[in-house]
DNA sequence: GACTGGACCAAATTCGTATTTTGGTCGGAC
DNA sequence: GTCCGACCAAAATACGAATTTGGTCCAGTC
C-alpha cells in the first residue's frame, strides 16, 4: 500500500510535468528528456513509470477525463429534477473539456498521436454514458421524460453521447460558440 | 444567352473532369495540368473560367453541395407533417454527403485547403438553414411544434443547423453509424 | 527495490542544397 | 471568344549528410 502510493505520487509528479512542457510545446515537438528535466528526473525514470511516449500522453489524458467527469458528477449531484441534472452534466462538460483543451492545438497534433486521441475519446464516451444513462433512468422512474421507454434508454443514451461526442471533436477543428451549445442542450432536453 | 449557356457547359465540362481527378488523387496532389488533361484542354482555358485552382475546388464543391440541398428539399416536399420534413431534410442530407464524400480524404486535405473548406461548409450552413428555418415555421404555422414560439424559431434553427455541421464535420474525422444518425434526428425531433 | 545516469543504437527527423514541378500570366493563333 | 504553349517565381520535392529522438539496458547508488 505504502510502496504503491509512492508509486502513484511519482506518476503525478512526472504527468504535472508533461501537462506543462505539452502546453508549451504541444505534444509533437516534446521529447521525453523535456518531460525528464521538467520534472526534475532522469529519461531512465520516465521509462521506469511508463512504457513509452504515447503511454505518458494517454495517462496526462486519462487523468484529464475522469477530473471532468468527476467535476459534472458533483453538479449533477446538486440538481433536482432529472432535466437539470442532464442539462447540467453537458453543459460542465464542455465547459471543463474547453478549459482543459484551450492550451493545446489537437488538430495539429491529430496525424501523429490519432490512436491516443481515440482511446482518450473512447474513456470519455464511455464516462458519458455511465452518467447519461444514469440520469435518464432517474428520469424514467420519476416518470420526468414522457418519450422514451425503459427500453429506449440505452439508444437515447447512446444518442446523447454522440453529439456530446461530435460537438467536442468541433472544438478541436472549428469554434462552436457557447450560445449555441446551450441552444442544442435545450433541443435535446425539450425536442421541437 | 446562348454564350452564356455556352459558358456553363465549358464550365461544366471542366468541373466533370475536376471531380474525376480530386477522386482519384485527392485534392492537393492533383495538378491543374491533370485537371486540363482530363477535361481535354489546355491549362489556360481553365484560367479563361475560373481565377485559381481554390476557385476549381469551390465552385465544385458548390455544385455538389447545391445538389445534395435540392434532393432534400425535394424529399422533403413529399412529407405531410413539418416533423416528417424535418426528418426527411436531415436524413436525406446526411445519406447525399456521405455518399459524396466517400471517395475523399478531407481530414487529409484540412490543412492545405481549409478557407475553402470553411467556405462550403458556410454555404452548406446556408442551405440547411433556409430548409429547416422554412419547415419549422410550417411546423409552427401547423401547432405541430409545441415547445417553439415564434421568437424561438431562428435560435432553433441555429442549434439544429449547428448539429448538422456537428455530425458532418465528424464524417471526415470519425465514423459516425448510420443507426446513430437516425437516433439523434429523433431525439432533436421529440426531445426528452 | 526504487531510482537513475549514461552508453548505445536504429529509426526518425532536420537541414542545406540542387532540381523539378506547379500555379499562374500573357502573347498570339485560330 | 477560345485556348495553346512559352515563360517564370515560388513552392515542392529529392537527396545525402548530420543530428535528434524514443527506447533499451547495464551498472551503480541509496
């Protein structure tokens, strides 16, 4: 216990590190010496932690996605009714995902770290629809949402998720503005 | 009149030979010289019709995206209900650009031709703007559409033509399913 | 055992330079 | 009006040499 704490204090050290140098220089152009210097180790050490390069930007990303996630869970915790915990969970979502990502160039980076990307972006799908159907069966109990069955739940979700999914790929490539994000939160809660 | 019609065939012409050729080597490696090739001319008879090789791209993706808008408003002048148009436009949209866009890499070709690419994609907002802004207000004419006033129909227009451009743009990046597409159309539709 | 410097290496990248290609212009022919 | 072909500067590519990088591994220290 004592020997695995110690073990993930030194990951954390090492991660607090490459946050910064891949803010700097983004994710590309960092070497795994920058990563060594900044936090203050030897290039050796870093490959004691972790198997490879693409391995420290998974985790960095990883860490990233259940913080987020983590953060809309509390939000969520504090709404009422079933409505306002989805219309919560979305909108802290993108809210934290934009603060998150406005130091880094992801489109740039796409070509050479793609199956990274989507292996972070398959943990933060997965994160949403633990909550999303999570809320929507809430919903369901409380009789909240007249349109969908208990059977239909998994599909809304998977549905959700999707434009949660899309939106966020938008804001690597184009600049949705966040009036519009509320616009299609409201869409997706109410339908025309 | 008749040298104007005359223009439009040359015009089209070249334009036919364009999308032959960006099929086959995509966009930035085909040359204006494979481009006259292919049309039979000469490279200067395509500097007679059109300014640069940017406007080549354009106007051809211009005519495809005027196309794919004209199919969907013609499906959707088959549906009764504004619902039912609704659907219709949005379905018939995604089923044209996919098909479309399926010999192209436009993930690949983002960096060397993004203007124009955010150029069509403008006039593609355009379209779908036009189209779901004229069903919504049927929709709202008819008392079909119980949670937009009036006032709302130009923000809601918006949010769904946002998603469009959302899901459209994720066509060139990720792999969006079929089943998927239909299951957010219908969230947009009935909300929650 | 945890940590790490440093030697080592193949692959990847960078760099400078020469060469070729390309987008675009324009004169002139039909 | 239509369009070929000569021309050119800029952009792209090719290529070889040099350098850097990700990763491995040994041995030493605490």
């Amino acid at each position: 216990m004592s020997s695995l704490s110690k073990d993930d204090r030194a990951r954390a050290g090492i991660l607090q590190a490459d946050d910064s140098v891949f803010q700097r220089w983004g994710l590309t152009k960092t070497t795994m010496e920058d990563i060594a210097r900044e936090a203050g180790k030897g290039k050796s050490t870093l490959y004691y932690y972790f198997k490879n390069k693409d391995e420290v930007l998974e985790a960095l990303a990883h860490i990233q996605v259940a913080r987020i996630a983590a953060l809309a869970r509390e939000e969520t915790a504090r709404k009422e009714t079933a409505r306002e915990q989805l219309i919560a969970y979305v909108y802290i979502t993108f809210r934290e995902i934009r603060r998150t990502m406005a130091p880094y160039d992801i489109e740039r980076e796409m070509g050479s770290h793609r199956a990274v990307i989507d292996r972070v972006l398959a943990k933060f799908d997965a994160e949403n629809e633990k909550a999303v159907e999570s809320i929507l069966r809430l919903g369901f109990q409380r009789g909240e949402f007249k349109s969908i069955g208990l059977r239909d739940i998994k599909a809304t979700t998977r549905a959700i998720v999707a434009v949660i999914r899309s939106l966020t790929l938008n804001l690597f490539i184009d600049n949705q503005d966040k009036q519009l994000i509320d616009l299609i939160i409201a869409l997706l809660s109410e339908g025309l």
